[in-house]
C-alpha cells in the first residue's frame, strides 16, 4: 500500500546544530513530495516541494531537501537551526491514483535546545 | 487579514449532538480541504472540493458532510457527534491539485 513514513516522531537539536529529518514514501512511480511545517497553533506552512528536476530543492526559512529516487527518501535539512524552527514537519506525496490528493505522514516534532 | 479563517476555533459539544464548522477564504481558490489531525496519525482527507459544485469524499468521510455554499465558503457538519471525532480540524485551499495548499488555523473540537 502507498504510505509515507516519518520514522522519527521527536528529535531534539541544539540550537546552531545542522538538522536531518527523514521522509520515506512508497509508491511505484516517483510521486510529487512536500515538505510542510506546523508551529505551535496554527496551520500547516509549505517549506519547499519536488515535482521532477534537481533533486536538491531550496525551500522558506533556510530549508532544503534532496530526493534520492534509489531510498525513495526526501529528507529534510537545515545547515544552522534557530529556536524559532522548533515545530511539527510533515512529509506529504502527491498521489494520482483514483483521485488526487496528498498524503501526510505522521509528522515529526522538532525540539530546539539552547 | 488571515487568507483562510476557521470558525469556531475551540469547540466543545457532547455525545449526538449536530455540529458545523465553518470555513473562509480569501485566496479565489476553487479548490477546498478539509482535514482532521489526530496525534500519531498525522493529516487525513475527509471531503474536498474542486468547485461549488464538485465535491468528493476523501479517506474518512463517514460521520461527517459538508456544504460548499460559495466558492469562498466550505463547512463540515458532524451530524451526530461520536467521543472519536474529537480532533484537531483543518481547512485548506489551493488554486491547483499539486498547489501549495493554504491552512486555516484549525479548529479543536472535543466531544464527550
């Protein structure tokens, strides 16, 4: 079945330190992957998207991420993390079976330490 | 102003009882979403709209319905409320199917 794994569900980061978070998917053709951010009470904010192209994509607030169709990954990065990205991410794919729509993963929640 | 406003924020109602939430936006989108979040589970589909007059069940539509009463205006109702419907809810639009998708703030909804 498609589903896109967030195996991380918390992480903690100094601040300054560089940042991974891991976004697994399955599916059989290279899906459409987005990269959303959740602060606390408010709603989902797109960081950065991969539809076909450079697989490194540059996203808001600093973020990157790499899709790697061998890992069928699209991990997130951030080379110096602030205390201000402390927040829920969610990976989602874009599938086009039956009906269009995207698929969030179950979020990971990122920890900022001083 | 907000590009997409959720009504009411917080809500607390008991076992049967009829619900609506409501949705705003201000994008001129044709496109509407509605999600609930639940801790562990992240976002799931209930209800999407192309247009007014296109709507579609997503993954977990049973329990609830929805109203597309304008292109700017998208409501679920959760006819008998039921404890597992209490969620985090979110309404979203875009102007395209792989768009980036615009979310309202939320609304909590707690049934008990």
């Amino acid at each position: 079945a498609q589903s896109v794994t967030q195996p991380d569900i918390h992480i903690t980061v100094s601040e300054g330190a560089s940042l991974e978070l891991r976004c697994n998917y399955s599916y059989g053709a290279t899906p459409y992957l987005f990269w959303y951010v959740q602060s606390p009470g408010q709603g989902l904010q797109l960081l950065l998207k991969y539809f076909s192209g450079d697989t490194l994509v540059q996203g808001i607030k600093g973020f990157e991420a790499e899709f790697k169709r061998s890992q069928s990954s699209f991990n997130l990065r951030k080379p110096s993390v602030h205390w201000s990205d402390a927040a829920e991410y969610f990976c989602a794919v874009g599938l086009n079976t039956g009906f269009q729509k995207l698929v969030f993963g179950t979020g990971t929640r990122l920890l900022v330490s001083p | 102003d907000a590009d997409v406003t959720q009504t009411p924020r917080n809500r607390i109602t008991k076992t049967g009882k009829r619900i609506m939430l409501e949705c705003s936006q201000t994008k001129g989108h044709d496109r509407m979403y509605w999600y609930r979040q639940d801790p562990g589970l992240g976002l799931r589909l209930i209800y999407y709209s192309f247009d007014v007059k296109d709507i579609n069940k997503g993954e977990i539509s049973d329990g609830y319905s929805v109203s597309r009463q304008a292109q700017a205006k998208f409501s679920l109702s959760l006819e008998s409320a039921i404890p597992n419907q209490t969620a985090l809810y979110f309404c979203a639009t875009s102007e395209g199917v792989w768009s980036e998708q615009y979310f309202g703030p939320g609304t909590r909804l707690t049934v008990t």
